[in-house]
C-alpha cells in the first residue's frame, strides 16, 4: 500500500466521522463518543428505569449498568448495528422470550449481578435463537442455584457461544450429562466462586477450559474429564479439602484417580494437599502446587508427567528432594522451589535436564551453596538463603549462567577469580561485603551488570578491579558507609572511571559520603569538587545553580540528622506536674483568629451600646479573663487561701475594722415591704440579670468597680453639702402632682417612706414631726428607719475616736416625712473635713449620687 493510498483511506475515515458527529444527537442522560467509526453510547450509574430516546439508531455500544431497570427494555432492539450490551448490576428477575430478537450483530452480553434465581425465568431454549454472531455471555453474580440437564427445557441454546461466565452464582450441584450440549461452540466456562460441591461427568467436544476454583469440591469423579476430548486447561485452587486420589499415596491403574489425556496446564494451588497427585494427566506441561503442605519430593512424584515444562512448588514446606526426582523430565523448562526450607542441594539435581533455564530457590536455608552443574541453566536465584560463603567454582559447571542473584543474603567477602565464561548480571546488594578483591572479577568477561547496594563498603575500589571487564556499563554503588578521602588519587581516578562516557554509575544521587564528620550525607562531588578541580573557578549559570541546589540540600539534610542525634530522649524528660502546669503564664488569646474576633465582637458592642458602656464593658471582660485565669489555681490550692497572713497585730485590728467598713458601705438590710414593692416595679428589658439589655441604674458593678464609684460618688456628696447654706421645712400645703421632689404633703409621708426604697430618690428634710394624719403603717417604717441611722451612727462614732485623725462630722437627718434611702453610708473623716459644715447628719442617696 503505498502512502497515498493510506492518505486517501484516512482522508475517507476522517470524513466520516465528522459526519456522523454532525447527524448524532446523544440523550441528555447519556455521554457518547466515537471511536473509529464505532459509536459508543454510556448511560451507566444514572438511575435510569426506562432506556433514552435515540436519535440517532445505529450505536455499536451501550452501557446500561448500574441503573435501575426491574424489567427489560425491549426498545433496545431498535439499536440497528448493536455489538456491546451491558446491563448489569441493575434488578432484572426475568427476560422476556423475543428480548434479543433482530439483534443480529450482538457479540457479548453482560447481564451479571441481577435479580435472575431460575433458568426458566430467561426461557434459555429459544432467548437466544436469532443471535448468531453472540460470543460471550456473561450470568455472574445472579441467585442461579444448580444447573441440570435432566429438564430439556432447562438447557441454554447458543449456536455462537464461546464463553460463559456463571461466577459467584449460588451452584452447588451441575448434573446431567449434557448440560453443554446446547452450545455447540462452547470453549470456556467459569464456575468460580461457587459453593459447588458436586459435579457430575461433563461432555463437550469443543470446551477448552474450565475453572472451577473457589468451590468446595472434595472428591471428584475418575471419569468427571473423560467426555472433555479437547480440553487444555483445568483451574482447581483454593479447593481446599480436594483430592484428585481418594485420598490414596499410591494407586494401581489410572481408573482410580481423576485423568485426562489432554489436559496440559493444571492448576492445583491453595488446596492443602500433601502428595503429589499428577498419575491421571500424561500430557501435563504445567503445573502450579503452590502453597500446599507437601514436604518431601520423590523418584516417583513425577514419573508419569515426563512432558512437564514448568513446574512451580514454592511456598510449600519441603525440605528434602530426592537426587533423582527432575531426572526423568526431559522437556523441563523452568523450576521454582522458592520459599521452602531446603537446607541442603544435591549437585547433579539438574544434569539431565538439558533443557532447563530457570531455577528460583529464594528464601531456602542452604548456607552455603555447593557447585551445581546444569549444561543449559541462565537463570539461578538464590536471594535470602542465609548464604555465608561462596566456593570460587561455584557457578563453574554453569557454563551458560547469565543471570546470578545473590542478594539479601550474609556474605562478607567474595572469593578470588569468581569463574564465569557467560555471566553478565550479578546482584550481591544487601550483603555484608566490607571489601572487594581487584581479582574478584577478573575471570567474568562478560559482565555487564554489578549491583553492590546495601554493603559494608567503605575504601573505594579501584580501576584495575574491572580492568578484564571490557562490557561492563552498570554499576550500583549506593547505601554504602564511602570514606571520601579527596586526597587519595585512587579515590578520584575511581570516580572518573564511573563517570567518565560512557557513564557506568546507575545510582548517582545515591553516592554519598559518610565520613568524615564534615562530608557527611553529601555526594562525593560535592565533598571534593574543590579538592578535585581547584583551577576551576569560571562556572556557567547552570553549575552554580546545580552546586548551590546540592549544598543546600545536604546542609539541611545534616542539620536535620544532626539534630534527631542531639535531640533529648523524650523517655528523660519528664513533664510538669499539673499544678506547675496551671501556673505558668497563660496567653491572653490562643491563636490571631480568637484576637480578631474578639476586635470584631467589641466593635459591634460599641456601635450597638454607645461609646459610654463600652469602657465598662472591657473592664467587665479584663475582670472576667482574670477571674478564668486564675480560678484554676484557686481551686488547686484552696489551703493557701485559708491560711492567715503573718501580720502585725496593730496591722491585723485595722484590716478587720476596714472589712468592717466595707460590709457598711457594700449592703444595707431591706424590709420585706421593699422587696415587695422592688418585685412589683420589677422591668424585665431594662432591669433583668438575664439580658444583655439592662439599666445602669439597677446594673450590679463588679467588687473592684464599686469602691471606684464610692469613692468617686463621696466625692460629689461633699461637693453638694458645700453649696448647700440651709435646708429649708418641707411645706405642708404642697400639691401631691408637683414634681419637686421637697413639695410633698404631710398626709402621704408614710406611703412615700415605703416607697422610697424602691425609687432610690432621696428627700432632704428637717427633723420629722409626727402629725394626726400619720398612720400607724408609717409610723412602724419611720421607727425602723431611725433605728438603722442609730447603728451607722454608733459605727461611725467608734471608729472616729479609734482613728488617729480626729475630725469634727455632722450628720443631717431626714426628716420621717420626706424620705430615706434604702442604704445609708458613713462618711470618713477625711471626707467631713472636707465639707466643713455645721450640720449633724447626712443621709447619701447612691443612686443619684445626693
């Protein structure tokens, strides 16, 4: 074909399919996509229970998964070209008999994982009668639970079938003889995952391979395989009670034990066999026993399959192998012994063996491995064997060994002139080599691989070492403990042998020095760059990049491991105890978060309340922040705040007169005709605890608060007792409406005196005198008020003659029939020297400050 030809036929395919794009419209539930000149169509995972509308008719794929059909769309049928279908994991119990009629190009069908538990519910004579081109049917994952020949009309019927796929059904019972009779192009078929117990003998003259792994079979019938005439291929593992003998070490004829004579691959892995038991297959060419429990290897054991080419028995527990047990296999190919616990080898095991290429005997315990002979072996593995040693002609009668694999094992020192005519990879990483001969490699011409990771090395090897290795272009060098002594020459001619072109070192950036102290966990270019190339000082961009990018990485690499080794033992270092912990200082926010919203809560506060609330507010919060603080360790050690603190008694009496004092000046008694009257006034927006919203003439002040406004209201007092010459009479013949608060009648002097409590209004008046119109009521409040202003009389008077300040005071009194405030203060000395007034008693109003 010549290029123009192809430019036409891309030209014409090309042109194609932009027309079909431009004539397809794709269903709004559905994502399409061309492919060649294929359309494929994808409405999977849309909770669909109707198929979409289709424009366009000829689509080759439609996925219809996971959705939600119960019953089959049989509009489905008007998809002219259809090859695909997939409907599974959806809920379909039955199909319809003319489901697939028309589908003339229909090639798989996937309908696993639906609602299907009865054959007759899919009618399997006839469903399938007019798809002749149909190849590969898949039923898996459905509630199918026996499959049986004995009902005609049971039996599926395809004259295009290839594959069947019954996986994870419910079968425990296959009966009949004829059950693929129906299928008459029959090659595959997969029971796997079934609990399938019994299974009677199977005839087909086309089936190829079966799988029945994952089932529970246990004894087979000897003639279960006679009626396969093509069979190849048997997948038997994880059947883990199976026994293709009865149960029997040794049998008399091959109509004792299950047999095929064509059968070629045998898997009989996971099935906890102890024996070998291969008598009934001749023509067997592989075989896969792993992970079993055989244990010993005879003559016998594969006397009758003198056709096996491969043979795997790894993870097994054998620890013994008779010399003569791969003698009589001619065609053996390749061996795997792995993970066993084979100690010891015999030399000539493999001699006949003139085909063999492969042998794997990793994760045995043979310490020492003796000198094998196999005229044909290239491949031998014998990583993690706890080899300590190696004889110098131990892979002498190996003349065609290519590949040798020693890792993961104990040797520390190789022997001189290792022998090897046709060796070219050797893997020795993670032993304990300390040190290589130069004559250690001599005799191996062609080697082209080394691989010494995960060693002892320390000194650098030379050239000469590989001096007879003319195709060596491999070398792996990393993960060992290199003294990068940049003063030896060997060191430096050994570094250009590795990098010089062509460049033989593979792990470059894992060729890092250990010592000394200052090269530490840097390439070895690095450490001795200056060493190296003194009169070099002219670097491009690039180097100096490059150099700057190395020494950053390993100054920090070292810094870091330097500080995990001086790093203290957390195990040492104990920590505080919890009441050490509780009184270290505590930051007044947690995190930048918590600040701004606390910035943010007290800009709202302030805009909501006014510029006059807010200075309380915050001393409010800073209160609050310092009583969280420290409650803590108040209630930590409570003991410390009980024991007195060691004063002087002169000092002890004057700080219990102060509390005295502040009692007087912190409360006052309230009758129950003031709690009653506080109770009706009572306004729950303006005066509540509760809320946030209440009045600052009821709001309660902080201890810390309240000697600040005292003092500040003291203050005031005495600035209005200054201006104050002479406090005239109450005036009997006031009217009650004015609004002065000294105009008050004589009659309403014992509601206004009950009252007074409550309002907080202080009236100045003389000396009360009792009048007709008085009743007993204000009689009784007028008594108990004088009573109270006798006692803060009597307080004041001893603490003044206690105090060595003497002053002269004068107290005025309210008169019974203007009012009295419902708490009263004495006034300090201090304070009465600074009003300098004749007059005898004051009574305080705090609330307006009068």
């Amino acid at each position: 074909m010549t290029s123009f030809q192809l430019f036409c036929i891309l030209t014409v395919i090309f042109t194609l399919q932009n027309g079909i794009k431009a004539t397809i419209s794709c269903p709004q539930e559905c994502q399409c996509t061309i492919e060649g000149l294929n359309f494929l169509v994808d409405c999977s995972n849309q909770g669909l229970t109707q198929l979409p509308v289709f424009d366009y008719k000829l689509v080759h794929l439609l996925d219809l998964s996971n959705n939600k059909f119960t019953k089959f769309p049989l509009n489905v049928r008007e998809l002219q070209g259809l090859e695909y279908l997939d409907i599974s994991y959806n809920q379909l119990s039955t199909l319809p008999e003319n489901a697939f009629h028309g589908m003339t190009s229909l090639k798989v069908l996937d309908l696993s994982y639906n609602n299907i538990s009865y054959w007759a519910d899919i009618h399997p004579n006839t469903i399938f009668a007019q798809t002749n081109q149909l190849m590969e049917l898949s039923l898996a994952g459905n509630q199918f639970t026996s499959m049986t020949s004995l009902d005609q009309n049971l039996l599926l019927m395809s004259k295009s079938l290839t594959l069947l796929d019954l996986r994870n059904c419910q079968i425990s019972k296959v009966t009949g003889d004829y059950i693929f009779m129906g299928m008459e192009r029959l090659e595959k078929v997969s029971f796997r995952g079934n609990p399938l117990h019994t299974i009677t003998d199977l005839y087909s003259d086309t089936l190829l391979e079966i799988d029945l792994s994952g089932c529970k079979l246990e004894i087979l019938s000897p003639t279960l395989l006679e009626g396969l005439s093509k069979l190849i291929s048997l997948n038997l593992n994880h059947n883990s009670r199976l026994s293709l003998q009865n149960g029997q070490r040794f049998v008399k004829s091959l109509s004792e034990v299950v047999h095929s004579m064509t059968l070629k691959h045998l898997d009989l892995s996971y099935c906890n066999m102890e024996n070998i038991e291969l008598e009934g297959f001749p023509n067997l060419t592989t075989v896969s026993l792993s992970f079993n429990m055989i244990n010993y290897l005879y003559r016998d054991s594969f006397t009758h399959n003198r056709r096996l080419e491969v043979i795997d028995i790894s993870a097994n527990s054998i620890s013994h192998i008779t010399p003569d047990t791969f003698k009589y296999l001619p065609n053996l190919k390749h061996v795997d012994l792995s993970y066993n616990t084979l100690s010891t080898l015999d030399r000539d095991m493999f001699k006949n063996n003139f085909l063999l290429k492969t042998v794997n005997l990793a994760r045995n315990y043979i310490q020492k491995l003796m000198r094998l002979t196999s005229s044909s072996l290239t491949k031998l593995n014998v990583s993690g064997c706890e080899i300590i040693s190696l004889d110098r002609d131990t892979i002498g009668n190996l003349p065609r060994l290519i590949e040798l694999d020693l890792s993961h094992n104990l040797i520390s020192k190789l022997p001189s002139y290792l022998r090897s005519n046709a060796l070219q990879s050797l893997n020795l990483q993670n032993n304990r080599l300390m040190k290589v001969n130069n004559e250690t490699f001599y005799q191996l011409p062609e080697l082209t691989q080394l691989n010494l990771v995960g060693n002892r090395l320390t000194s650098t090897l030379k050239r000469e070492t590989f001096k007879e290795n003319r195709f060596l272009h491999k070398i792996w060098l990393g993960d060992n403990p290199w003294i990068c002594d940049c003063e030896r020459t060997d060191f430096y001619d050994f570094y250009q042998y590795l990098t010089e072109p062509p460049v033989k070192i593979a792990d470059r950036n894992n060729l890092k020095c250990y010592s000394p102290e200052e090269s530490y966990g840097k390439y070895w270019e690095t450490a001795c760059y200056l060493k190296w190339y003194p009169n070099e000082r002219n670097f491009g961009l690039t180097e100096k990049i490059w150099i700057g990018i190395i020494s950053a990485r390993q100054t920090r690499m070292r810094l870091q491991q330097e500080a995990l080794l001086n790093a203290p033992d957390p195990r040492e270092v104990s920590p505080p105890d919890y009441e050490v912990a509780i009184r270290m200082p505590k930051p007044l926010f947690s995190s930048l978060d918590e600040l701004s919203t606390r910035r943010s809560k007290r800009k709202r506060r302030t805009q909501k309340n006014g510029d006059e609330n807010e200075t309380e507010r915050e001393e409010n919060v800073e209160f609050s922040l310092r009583r969280q603080r420290f409650r803590s360790e108040e209630v930590l050690s409570p003991r410390t705040s009980r024991v007195p603190p060691r004063l002087h008694p002169f000092e002890l009496e004057a700080l219990e007169r102060s509390r005295e004092i502040e009692d007087i000046y912190a409360y006052s008694p309230q009758s129950p005709l003031e709690e009653l009257e506080e109770f009706r006034t009572f306004d729950s927006q303006n005066a509540s605890p509760y809320t946030k919203r209440r009045g600052e003439d009821n709001r309660r002040a902080s201890p810390f608060k309240r000697r600040d406004t005292e003092r500040l209201n003291k203050q005031k007092i005495a600035d209005r007792i200054a201006s104050v010459e002479e406090i005239p009479d109450l005036a009997p013949n006031i009217d009650d409406n004015d609004d002065d608060e000294r105009n008050i009648k004589p009659s309403n002097i014992a509601s206004i005196v009950c009252q007074i409590r409550q309002s907080k209004e202080n009236l100045l008046s003389n000396e009360p005198k009792p009048g007709p119109s008085m009743s007993p009521e204000a009689s009784k409040c007028l008594e108990e008020e004088f009573k109270l202003m006798d006692e803060a009389l009597k307080i004041n008077t001893d603490m003044k003659n206690e105090s060595s300040n003497t002053a002269t005071g004068s107290i005025k009194t309210l008169n019974s029939s203007s009012s009295s405030s419902n708490e009263i203060e004495v006034i300090s000395s201090e304070d009465i020297e600074r009003v300098s007034t004749g007059q005898e008693f004051i009574v305080i109003d705090r609330q307006n400050n009068r």
